[in-house]
C-alpha cells in the first residue's frame, strides 16, 4: 500500500539527523535529504518588516481605477 502523505522533518541537531536516518533505513522507508539552505537572513528581514508594517496598517492603497496611474502604466 503506497500513502500519499508527506512528513517533514525539522531536527537541531546532526544526532538528531543520524536517529532519522537510521529509523527510517530500519523500517525500508525511502527518504531524501535535502540540501538547500535556509533563506538569506536579510531577506527573512524584510519580509518580517513588511508584514509588521501592514499589521500596523502601514500600507498603500490603490483603487482599481487608479492602478494604471499608480504602475506608470
């Protein structure tokens, strides 16, 4: 029987990886590990600082009529 869920996992700490790893060759399940690094700390930054901002309603607003003007369309 072939499951559609997905499990993912967040260890701290490469024993914590190694225990995974181990488990799931233990129990045949295939797994992969991904290599990608976290996003640019920078970026994970701005991102927050923008959602404070419209949290706190520091937002621009542009009607749709007014859309093309506000592009410089």
């Amino acid at each position: 029987m072939k499951t559609q869920d997905i499990i993912i996992a967040h260890p701290k700490t490469s024993e914590q990886v190694s225990a995974l790893k181990a488990f799931m060759q233990a129990l045949e399940i295939k797994f992969e590990v991904s290599k990608e690094e976290a996003y640019n700390p920078e970026f994970v930054a701005k991102i927050e600082e923008s959602r404070n901002q419209a949290k706190e309603g520091k937002v621009t607003r542009v009607e749709k009529k007014d859309l093309k003007k506000f592009l410089g369309v």
